[in-house]
C-alpha cells in the first residue's frame, strides 16, 4: 500500500470521527445506524480499514451529510496534508 492510501485511510477515518462526535453519536449509535459492528466504525477511525463507496454512503445517511460533502471534505484535508503534494497542482 502506498504513502497516498494511508493518508486518505487516516483522512476518511478521522472525518468520519469528527462527524459521529459533532453529531454526539458513539460508535456503538453509528454501527447501530449502518447496521455493522461498532469494532468496524473503530477500525474505519484509526485508518485501518477503508470502507466502500457503498459503505461510505451508508455511514453518510447515518451522519445526516451529504455524500457529496463529505467527500468534499476529505478532499479539503487531503490538499492540506504535507505530505501529498497537492498544493503544487
């Protein structure tokens, strides 16, 4: 796996987290909510998992954004980070 996988693993994961927290939902709510064990919402958090477009739809519905939005702030981070280069395209 490349350097630029890892960052949009840990990308995703920890904006997933900020939604489920801005949301006040626990993992345990949002595995509820995507029908998935809350160790998978864990795992998707920490960068060690990457969830489907089909699954990053369904944790979507149950973070009450767009899918379009969050991508649009995944995107965001992944420009900001250091280490991917972006900022010179």
């Amino acid at each position: 796996m490349n350097n630029q996988s890892i960052i949009i693993k840990q990308i995703i994961g920890k904006t997933v987290k900020a939604l489920r927290v801005k949301r006040d939902l626990s993992q345990e709510d949002l595995a509820g909510l995507c029908e998935v064990d809350r160790s998978y919402i864990s795992m998707i958090e920490v960068g060690r998992n990457e969830p489907s477009v089909s699954k990053i739809f369904e944790l979507c519905d149950g973070l009450k954004i767009k899918p379009s939005d969050f991508f649009r702030i995944v995107e965001i981070e992944y420009e900001k980070h250091p280490n991917t280069g972006s900022e010179n395209d």
